[in-house]
C-alpha cells in the first residue's frame, strides 16, 4: 500500500515539548527519528482521505496536526497533559487552526457520533482500561468511522531499547500490547488495515504495529 498522505514534521523548533516525556526532540534525530517518523508515515498509509471530522486523542506537541490538516476541514484533539492554548498558539503561527481540549477521552463532552477518524498514536499502550475508551471511541465515531491506532511493542526487549534512547522507567507506563488491543476493540470494530515496523521480518519481531478499524 502507498502513503497517500505525506507526514508534514514540523520544522525543528517550530513546536515545544509539553513535558519532560514527550517525544518530539526525536523526530528530528539522525538515528532514532528515522524510526519515529516511519511510524507515522506507515500509519498514515493505511487512511483513504478525505475525512470530514476527525479527533487525535493525545496530540501532544502537535506534531501530527499540520498533516491531519490536510486531509479534514475540522480537526480536533484531547491531551491530558498538554495546554491547548499554547500548542493551538504554536500550530497557528504554521497557519494550522485546529480545535484543542484538555481533559480524559472518557470525560470528554464532545456528542455522539461526532467524528468519522479518530486517531490515536502511541497512546493504547498507557491505557488501563481498554474496553472503558473503547466503548467512549465507538459512540464517538459515526457509523461506517474509522480508528487509526499505532502501539509499540511492549515487552523486555523493548524496555531494553527505550532506555537507550532515554526512558529509563517506560514499563511502568506501558500497560498493554497490540495482541490485547486487538481482542479488546474485536467486539466493537472491524480490522480493516494492519502494518509493522519491520515489515521484513516475522510478526513476532515487530517494534510497532499500526492498525485501522472500522466501526462494526
């Protein structure tokens, strides 16, 4: 399958970490950035744009929103840890508008049936009850959306390769892998797209898995 929608990464410097964990410094690094951005790029290739409304839970720094802009005229995002007004300040000086909350998916007030893309990348792996934002994703999405998910692989190996690049504690975040994540959403949404990082070798060896469900 091609990528149909190009990652726009923000120039470096363009967006601001919202904390100490965040990852954006390492999109923009020789090594490790080539794998970040790859991740994106792949899960962008399993989309058909365009999309009329969509959602990013946890956008972070904003790294995803200039491309998400391009591909729907109204793009909103949920963060529990980021401040709206200053990501939504530094989006708008690279002419990105984009609608920004902070606050818990599960909380949020958006009303049903609300978007026909949700995206979540990087964020399933922290979340401890699945089937509590599952359902809040499914009333969310209209009928016939889509849920674009990416997680890491989670196990000793990959705690092993996250304290080399500088988390030194991520298995007391990591709460799930895609095997869980796919029993979880099987009862509520149809795999429509599944992609991995790297594609060369058994499933078994896969860093990261992107996945596209439709809404049963």
């Amino acid at each position: 399958m091609n990528n149909k929608i190009p990652f726009r990464l923000p120039p470096k410097g363009a967006l601001d970490p919202i904390d100490c964990d965040d990852p954006l410094i390492f999109y923009h690094r020789p090594l490790v950035g080539s794998l970040y951005r790859k991740r994106i790029a792949q899960a962008l290739s399993l989309l058909t744009p365009p999309y009329e409304s969509i959602l990013e839970i946890g956008y972070g720094s904003g790294v995803l929103m200039p491309t998400l802009s391009t591909i729907s005229k109204s793009v909103s995002g949920i963060d529990l840890n980021a401040d709206p007004r200053k990501v939504t300040s530094r989006l708008r000086r690279m002419g990105v508008n984009v609608s920004l909350s902070k606050g818990d998916i599960v909380m949020a007030g958006y009303p049903d049936a609300s978007f026909d893309l949700i995206v979540a990348i990087s964020i399933f792996e922290h979340v401890t009850d699945l089937k509590m934002v599952l359902d809040k994703v499914f009333r969310l999405l209209r009928d016939g959306g889509h849920l674009l998910v990416g997680m890491p692989r989670v196990d000793s190996l990959m705690n092993m390769l996250f304290h080399l690049i500088g988390y030194h504690d991520i298995k007391a975040h990591h709460f799930n892998d895609h095997a869980q994540f796919l029993l979880a959403a099987d009862k509520m949404f149809r795999l429509e797209g599944f992609r991995r990082i790297p594609e060369y070798l058994p499933l078994s060896w896969g860093l990261y898995f992107n996945m596209l469900f439709k809404r049963a």
